[in-house]
C-alpha cells in the first residue's frame, strides 16, 4: 500500500495560501462598495445601468414602506383621508410622482434589457437596447408627466 498525501502536498505555495486564509483579518473588498456606484470613471454604460438599477430598487422598497404608511391614513378615517388628498395633489407632491414613475420606467425597462440579454434573445445588443429602451422609457415619462399635471 502506499502512503497518502495531503491533495495540496505537490504545490508549496498552496499551503501558504491555506495558512494566509486562517489567519483573522480585515475582510477584503472588490471595491469601495456603494461608493463605487457613482465613479464616473468607469465610464462604461452596463456600470450605469447596474447602478441605476440599483438605486431605482432601493428607491422602490422605500416607496413600498411610505405607500403603506400612507394608506393607513384609510384607518383613521375620512377626515385624515381627505387631509392627506390635499397635499397630495399640490404640485410638490405630483413633481414626486413623476419621479416615482421615472424610477419605475428605469428599474422596469433595464430589468427587461437584462431579461432579454441573459435569456439569449439579444445577447450582442446590449447598447442599443440600452438606447432604445431609454428613448421609450423618456417618451412614457413625458405623457406621465403631461398627464399628472395636465388633470390639476
């Protein structure tokens, strides 16, 4: 029978590496974290994207917790209903909804972009689908904000 060795025991620069892992330290990062969302110097448009998308998201969940806290004003009743209605249509407050429906267009469309991408249907088109997208996303935001504050 021969002797067994360790798997690593022909490579002497692995258990260095092995010892180097057990030793506690600071955690290690790819880059500077959310900071690195707004680094202009990456300058490539699938950062813009992954970033956007991921500011949108977070934006979105946000607006989830207020858009329950808003409609519980229902359970306090009409008075409290009818109070927030009033500053809800004030311009401030319309000006926020377009915002809303902006963050829904960017979040939405890029994630059909990367939909449409990842499932092979257009997997060489990333920038013009980008552009694309951007351009219809730009037009519905327009008619929304027409819209809004049109029927003021």
């Amino acid at each position: 029978m021969s002797e067994r060795t360790e798997p690593h025991a022909a490579d002497p620069g692995l258990d260095e590496i092995l010892d180097a892992r057990r030793r506690p330290g600071p955690v290690q990062r790819k880059g500077a974290g959310p900071v690195a969302w707004f680094d202009p110097r990456k300058g490539r448009l699938g950062h813009l994207a992954f970033s956007m998308n991921r500011i949108t998201g977070l934006a979105l969940v946000g607006y989830l917790y207020l858009h329950l806290a808003v409609l519980s004003q229902l359970l306090i009743g009409p008075s409290a209903w009818h109070g927030f209605l009033a500053r809800a249509t004030t311009p401030i407050f319309l000006g926020l909804d377009v915002i809303l429906i902006g963050a829904l267009l960017i979040h939405g469309l890029n994630g059909l972009r990367v939909a449409l991408i990842g499932s092979g249907y257009v997997p060489n088109k990333q920038k013009a689908l980008w552009y694309t997208l951007s351009v219809f996303g730009t037009i519905l935001l327009i008619a929304a904000a027409l819209d809004i504050f049109g029927s003021r």
